[in-house]
C-alpha cells in the first residue's frame, strides 16, 4: 500500500523530469529558476523513500544482470539525479553531462573510486597489496606515477604493435582453423578471449602465453576461468557486504576465494618467471618490456610488481575482448559500416602489410566505429566517485565523502545528447563531415581524469589492428538477424555469445 502511495506521489514529478531527460533538446537541465533557488540538501534528491526504497534495494538486487536498464529507467522516472540503495552502498546517481563534468574535474589528487569490498576483503585476509585497481590516496599516487609511464606514453605504447600484430596473425590462422564449414566461428566470445589474454601477455611479459594454440596450456585456462568466476561470484554477492556474503552465501564466496586464489597463483607463476629472466640478465638495462621498466623504475617492491601485474592482467582481459565482440556485432550488421572501415584500411594500407601504428594515425572511420560501439556498450559500465569535497550538484548540496555513480549506458542513450542514440551511426564522430559537436562528458567508457583507464591507448591500439585486418580478409556476416540482449555482470556484455561467419574476401 505504502509502496503504491509513493509511486503515485512521484507521478507529477515524474511527469516533469522525464520529459526533461526523454526529449531533453533543453540546453541544461537545470533551469534559471532552478539556479535562483537555494541549493536542497541531499535528503531531498528525488529517489525512492520509505518502504519504496527498501523494496527496490531488493528489486535491484534482483535486477542485477539488468542494471544498465534498471537505472536507466531510474532517470526516466526522477530525472538527471537519484538516490538509491544498493543494500550494501547509498548512491547518488548522475545523468547531466555538465553536471558529469563538474563532479569528475573536482577529482584532487588522489581521486577515489567506491570499491568492491569483497575484493579487498579478499586481499586483505591474504596479506595481498592493493594494486591500481583497488588502491587510493598516496599509495594509488605512487603506484599510477610509475604505471602511467609505459602505459599511457603513445610512443611506448605504439611500439607494441608489432607484438600485437603477430597475435592478430595467430588469431586470423585460428579463425581459418576453427570455422565451422558454413564459415560460422563456433564460441567467438571465447576465441576474443583467448586473443585478449595473449595480447596483453605480449605486453606485460613478452612471452607466448598459447592461448590461440589447439591445445591450451592448463594453467592458463585455469587463469580464464577464475577471471569469469571472479566477475560471476562478484555480481552474485554484490548487494551484500563481504562479511555477510561470507555467512549467507558460503559456496558463493567459496568459489570467490578460489578463483582469486587461482588468478594471484598464475599470474604469480609468469610474473616470477619473467622477473628470473630480468634479474639473471642483470641490471644493466637490456632487458625491456614493461615488467623490466618496473623493475628498473626501483619504485615498486616486488609485492607491489605482483599485485599490480595481476590487477592490470584483470582490468584488461574482459573489457577488451567484450568490447570487440560487440563491435564485431555492429559490424556484421552494418555492411556500410563495414565497407566504409574496409576502403579506409585499403586506401591507408599497402596490399599485403599489417597496418602500422602509423596507419592508424590516419584511420579516422574505424576509431569512430569503436567509439560509437562504447557509446552503445559501454563494457565499464558505470564511473564512481567519491566526493572529496562538498559540492553543488544539480542544485543540491552534497556532502564531501557521499558515493556517486555515473551510468554510462543511460548517458549514451541520452536523446539530449544524441541524435537517434539507438541507431549505431559512427558517422557522428567525424566532425569534418558536418557533425553536430558531442558534449565531451557524455562519452566516458574510459573515465576521466587522473584515474581514468591506464590501459585506454593499449586496448584501443589492441582493437584497430584486429578488427581492421579482420575486415581486410573477412565479409563478416551474422549468423541471426536477431537483436543482442545485453546483461550486467559488473561489465556490460552480450547475454548470448556473438555468432558471426568469417567468409574469405576474394582478392581482386
Ligand atoms: C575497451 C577496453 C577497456 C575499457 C572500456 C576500460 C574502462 C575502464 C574504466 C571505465 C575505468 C575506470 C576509470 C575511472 O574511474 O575514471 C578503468 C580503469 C582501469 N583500467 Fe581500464 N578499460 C579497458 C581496458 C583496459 C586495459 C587493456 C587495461 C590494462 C592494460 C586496463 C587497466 C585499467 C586499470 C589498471 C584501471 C584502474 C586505474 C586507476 O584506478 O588508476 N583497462 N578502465
């Protein structure tokens, strides 16, 4: 009854806010009038209140794996900001691009992001440092300081794309390998995995780790899986605080605990390895890599080296093999799209080499082709900050500490900001054709600021060399007309795998 009460008290509202952000062609939502106004105190940010609220902490945590959804209609109900609970954090979420950008340039020097307790419960029972990831304040400082040298440098990280490109040409030959007789690619979610896995192994230690070969090594099977089962036990558990998964949800965290357990072994493995071979050689600088620039750095200790090899092992796998499925997807729909990214890399690239970072320089369509897909998909879905300092937001006052969220999905849906947003339409990108110009804050699949992704320029030099020599010796087609059904599991990815034909483009 009281739960009918307050959805019949938000419809006015609800009426006002929803038509400010469906349509929203206003330039902002907050009007002068709003401005005028004494700025509210956060216990009156529109949300569900009472009975309501504690009703949809328990929805929410049914809805998980539709969470893009659920808070996008969240916006569509209250409006460019929200309050809501998750059962374990009381978040405020924002829709507002300006109001985006105001919170994220608050940013000090040590930005922090609202973790996930289970798994730094699950570092703080193993005595395990927290690598970037997970890290905060001075120790996230030092540790990105070192990080950000090789990781985020264009020239260091183009001069991975030799590396990178042996791994496209062991992909490709797996493809002509694999492919069923009707040109299909039987798991292409897992195949992307495989090839993301070995790419950001050539990076980080500059070693075949087989995850292209017919008979993958063991261990780094067992390595793939603890990462899904990391992601699946995580989302599981997620509207419950560690200490009370751990009571109610024993199998759950059980499976947790080993699939951490597994990931920190492995990675431990190939990193201790690696570290043999840089130590044997002495320190006289010959050695390169980003493993030996850590070493030669002297900044890390080897715990530090450890933890954060294998935190940036788990931030890249997962985002960058989803992210290529689902522009394979878009790609395998859109013959255009895929003519229009197959001219350019002929125009770019002479027959019969691999494109060249260089190259790449100059191929503006198909970095607008994977823009438009994290606009669409946006595989980290949601951006979290801490508020270090009280702020005005949207015209309420929020307190420094509060948690807030901003929901990628919702926000590149967002008609206000774009034309047509369920249309994949990577035109809209290339400014010098015309386009109107996209509010810088209303595309954030990589965050934004001093902690923003450190791998940003890997993953995305990592997807221009495959995806372009994918088109360059495939049609890529669909197997099914069907719509991809989206699902959250931490990361935004499809519910069912892609299914896509590789056919040989006959050359001409
Ligand atoms: C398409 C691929 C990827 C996407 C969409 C993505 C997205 C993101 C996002 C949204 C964040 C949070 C940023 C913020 O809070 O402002 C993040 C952080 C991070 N990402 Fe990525 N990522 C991708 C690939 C990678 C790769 C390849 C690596 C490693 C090589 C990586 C390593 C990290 C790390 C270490 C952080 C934490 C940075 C910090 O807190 O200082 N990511 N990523």
């Amino acid at each position: 009854m009281a739960l009918k009460f307050a959805t019949v008290v938000l419809t006015a509202r609800q009426a006002r806010l929803a038509l400010v952000f469906c349509r929203g062609k206003a330039t902002t939502v907050t009007s002068q009038s709003d401005m005028n106004e004494e700025a509210k105190p956060m216990s009156q940010i529109p949300g569900p209140k009472g009975l309501a609220r504690i009703s949809s902490t328990f929805q929410s945590a049914r809805n998980a794996a539709a969470s893009h959804k659920w808070i996008q209609r969240r916006h569509e109900e209250f409006g460019p900001i929200f309050r809501e609970s998750t059962g374990v954090i009381d978040l405020v979420f924002l829709s507002d691009a300006d109001a985006v950008e105001q919170l994220l340039r608050q940013d000090g020097k040590y930005p922090e992001r609202v973790q996930i307790d289970h798994w730094l419960d699950y570092r703080k029972r193993h005595g395990i440092p927290t690598g970037l990831v997970m890290a905060d304040g001075p120790h996230w400082h030092r540790l990105r300081r070192v990080i950000d040298k090789p990781m985020l440098k264009i020239r260091a990280v183009n001069s991975y794309a030799v590396e990178f490109n042996d791994v496209v040409a062991e992909f490709i030959a797996r493809m002509h390998r694999v492919r069923r007789s009707d040109n299909s690619i039987p798991d292409l979610a897992e195949e992307l995995f495989g090839w993301s896995v070995e790419s950001i192994g050539r990076l980080l230690f500059e070693k075949k780790l087989g995850c292209l070969s017919d008979q993958r090594d063991q261990e780094t099977q067992a390595f793939i899986d603890s990462v899904h089962a990391v992601f699946e036990s995580t989302r599981e558990m997620i509207f419950l605080p560690s200490w009370a998964a751990r009571i109610v949800m024993r199998n759950v965290w059980k499976r947790h605990e080993e699939a951490w357990g597994t990931i920190f072994r492995v990675a431990n493995d190939i990193i201790g390895a690696k570290l043999r071979q840089i130590q044997e050689k002495g320190d006289d600088g010959s050695e390169v890599g980003f493993l030996a620039s850590f070493v030669q750095e002297n900044t890390l200790s080897i715990e530090d080296i450890y933890s954060n090899v294998s935190e940036l092992l788990g931030a890249a796998i997962d985002t960058t093999s989803n992210t290529t499925q689902m522009t394979l997807h878009e790609i395998a729909k859109n013959p255009q799209v895929q003519g229009r990214i197959l001219e350019e890399v002929n125009r770019v690239v002479p027959p019969d080499q691999q494109p060249t970072a260089e190259h790449l320089k100059d191929m503006h369509y198909l970095k607008a082709v994977i823009k438009e897909t994290l606009r669409m998909y946006p595989t980290a879905p949601v951006v979290l900050r801490i508020l270090q300092q009280e702020a005005t937001i949207l015209g309420y006052t929020i307190p420094k500490g509060v948690s807030l969220a901003v929901h990628l999905y919702p926000l590149g849906r967002n008609p206000k900001y774009y034309d047509d947003p369920d249309e994949f339409r990577p035109e809209r990108w290339l400014r010098d054709e015309g386009n109107k110009k996209i509010h810088a804050f209303a595309w954030l699949p990589f965050g934004f600021g001093p902690r923003m992704c450190v791998g940003r320029r890997v993953a995305e030099l990592e997807m221009q060399l495959l995806i372009s020599q994918l088109v360059r010796k495939f049609h890529i087609e669909p197997v099914s007309h069907k719509p991809m059904r989206m699902k959250t599991n931490l990361l935004l990815m499809p519910v069912d795998p892609v299914e896509i034909r590789l056919v040989d483009r006959v050359k001409t």
